[in-house]
C-alpha cells in the first residue's frame, strides 16, 4: 500500500518494531546492529530502562501543564545543562532547528543591543543548522536551500576551518560567529584542534558572540558532554537536542553572560518547550550518563573503531580518509556511495552516509566493545566488497 506520508524522505524499506541497546528488530523479527542510533538521537540506545521509567512516571503525573507557569522539571534540567557546561541559562523547545532558532534570535538582539541596525551572522560552507527558514538559510547547502528562495537574510558565509577567512570579514555588521565544533551533515569534517580556540579570540576582540551548533556533536557524541569542553574556551551561545533526550523532541539553547540577557519575557517562546515530560527524560539522559560513566568509554571506544577501521581500510582504493572524534565517525570514499546504506541494510547493519560520498557512523555510546567489533568487521568487508563489484 503506498504511504500517504508526504515523501520528505527517500526512505529504507524497512520498519523497527522494537529495540534493546545498539540493536533493532524489524516486523519479521530480523535483527540490526545500529551504528546510526537515530541520527545521534539514541545515546543510551533504544528501549533504556531509566529513560523508560522517568517517562513512565512523568506521563503518569502531568505530561504537560505550559510555560505560563514554573515547570519543577524544566528548572531542574536547566540547573543540570548549566552546571554541566559553564553557561548561565537555558531556553527549551523541541528540536534542533528550534534551538537554533533562539540562537539566531539572541544573536540578533545582541546586535541592535550594540546598536547595529542590520545584525549579520557569520556561518559556515557545508554548515547545517536545520530545516526552517532561517535555518536552511544559515546552512552551507545549496541542496538545502534549492527552491525555498527567497532566503532569509543576514547571513554571511565563509569556508569551513579557516579563521583568517573570518578575520577577513570587514562588514561592520557582523554580530556573531556561528559554526559546529565538528561538521556532521557536512561530512564529519573535524577542524584543526585550535579552531575554536582562534574563534574565541576573534570574537572577543571584536565583540562578537561566538555561537557553536552542537545539535549533533553534544550529550556525550564526541566523549566530552559538549564537544567545546575538549577545550578551555566556553561559547556564548550552545545549542542542543538530538541526544538529549533519548528520542524524546527536546532541544534547548543555553546562553552566557551578555547573550543570557539578550531575550527576555514575550520576545520569545514554545508551547511545547521543556514540559515535563520532555525535561523527565532528557533528566534521566543527563542522570545515567553520569551514574553509569558512559561519556567516560567513549574516546577509547572511539579510538578502538577508528584504529580497526585504519587497519582494515587504510591503503584501500578508493577510500580517502577515516576520521573522526570519539562516536562521530566518517569514511571519506572517492566517489558517491549512498547504495552501501541499503547493502549494508540487508546485511542487518545500519549506517548513513552524508555529503554523497561520507559514510557517517554515529551509534550509541552504550555500544558493547563485541558490537564495535563486528560493526568495523562486517562494514569493512563490505566497503572492500563494493568496490570489488563496482570496480
Ligand atoms: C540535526 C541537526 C540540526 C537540526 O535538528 P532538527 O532536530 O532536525 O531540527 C541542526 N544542527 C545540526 C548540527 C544537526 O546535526
């Protein structure tokens, strides 16, 4: 029967029933290793029991009351998300574009702050930032943005990497500096390691926000809670969602000093936003990654895919480079390779690949080091596989 979904998505023929950690089982009760856990949404895996039961519990009591009113749990999670990251508030909403959202906003209200009519946001080539307006119009995607014109203003775009290319910037109307720590649509590209170093420095000389994306890269993916903690630098706006809470559409903006102060009561808001369900589970996300040291594994069992994917594949024809930084993995091939994913599929093993020719791997952080294994064993036989066939 066809789907009366509207088609969005060039989607696999294949539907979960039900899931325990890195695994999923499909209506025929076939099994798959997940190495792409939701597109880094699924953190604890599927099915984990504390989020289970914080949600239980929740949905049990209120799910939903409205930010009209205090919300214990929301006040809570913003308590967590600050003490965690060094930043001073929160504001919550329900996915990544959202989160982002409310940075673009902040950064525009910091510029009329400082008294620039026209505010302008620096962002990146091969940044994405979301599906909304604004936020496609922020993303380094032509593919993105194709057809949506006319595009919102007061972005200005420079490469990827590259500081003196933002150094280069004259507009005076520059307001705020906005990049991913680490690129993942665009390909898992991984900067220099000062990088964001070198950001801050340029902002604070000039009185820019510096801004990080870590819709993607946050809650533990690159084995840090955020990945800007690989550093000393703190930014002055955060965003996160995807992993924080374990399925569970949340997102949230976190702000620093001047920024913190930058939107205040009616300028704006979301229905939805940090209720109590949401801020329950993304409570239990934050709970068992501490009780049960999960971001402490990631790096080794990072390095340890990385390293069995180098010993397997380095040298290969046609594979370019194997990269990335702890869960956040990328194997960049010479040529488009979006047909692996379905072959991979049917080997009972989910992947992803971006930017055409990036094979993207992001499983949960609770994979067991036997799955990390057999994810480097069977997805190396099957890239060496592919070029056999397509060669
Ligand atoms: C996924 C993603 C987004 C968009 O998040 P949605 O929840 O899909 O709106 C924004 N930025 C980055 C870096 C992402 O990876």
């Amino acid at each position: 029967m066809a789907s009366q979904v509207m088609p969005t998505y060039a989607r696999l023929p294949v539907m979960f029933e039900r899931g325990e950690g890195a695994w999923l089982w499909d209506k025929q009760d076939r099994r798959y290793l997940d190495a792409i856990a939701g597109i880094a949404v699924c953190g604890l895996g599927h099915a984990h029991p504390a989020v289970f039961a914080a949600v239980a519990e929740q949905a049990g009591k209120l799910i939903h009351t409205s930010n009209l009113y205090r919300i214990e749990k929301q006040e809570e999670l913003a308590q967590e998300l600050c003490r965690l990251s060094g930043m001073d508030n929160a504001f919550f909403c329900n996915s990544g574009a959202e989160a982002n959202e409310a940075a673009i906003k902040i950064a525009r209200r910091y510029g009329h702050y400082l008294g620039i009519d026209q505010p302008a946001i620096i962002v990146t080539e091969g940044a994405f930032h979301g599906r909304t307006l604004a936020t496609l119009s922020a993303t380094g995607s032509r593919k993105v943005q194709e057809g949506f014109e006319p595009l919102v203003g007061g972005f200005i775009r420079v490469p990827y990497d590259d500081v003196r290319a933002i150094e280069a910037v004259a507009d005076k109307n520059v307001a705020a500096v906005w990049v991913e720590p680490i690129q993942g649509e665009g390909g898992v590209r991984v900067p220099a390691e000062d990088y964001l170093l070198h950001l801050r420095r340029v902002c604070d000389q000039r009185n820019w926000l510096l801004m990080l994306d870590e819709v993607q890269t946050g809650v533990g993916r690159t084995g840090k809670f955020l990945a800007f903690q690989h550093t000393f630098i703190r930014p002055d706006v955060v965003t996160l969602a995807k992993a924080l809470g374990n399925g569970v559409p949340i997102g949230a903006c976190l702000a620093l000093g001047t920024a913190a102060e930058m939107l205040t009561a009616g300028q704006h808001g979301s229905t939805f936003g940090g209720n109590p369900l949401a801020c329950s589970a993304a409570l239990a996300v934050i709970k068992t990654l501490a009780r049960e040291a999960i971001i402490e594994r990631v790096p080794a069992l990072g390095e340890q895919i990385l390293e069995g994917f180098r010993s397997n594949l380095e040298g290969q024809p046609h594979v370019l480079d194997i990269r990335g930084k702890g869960l956040m993995i990328g194997i960049e091939l010479d040529q488009p390779c979006g047909d692996l994913v379905k072959l991979a599929l049917e080997r009972g093993i989910l992947i992803n690949v971006t930017a055409d020719r990036v094979i993207r791997l992001l499983p949960p952080l609770i994979l067991t080091d036997d799955q990390a294994r057999l994810l480097v064993k069977e997805l190396s036989k099957l890239i060496i596989g592919y070029f056999k066939i397509t060669a």
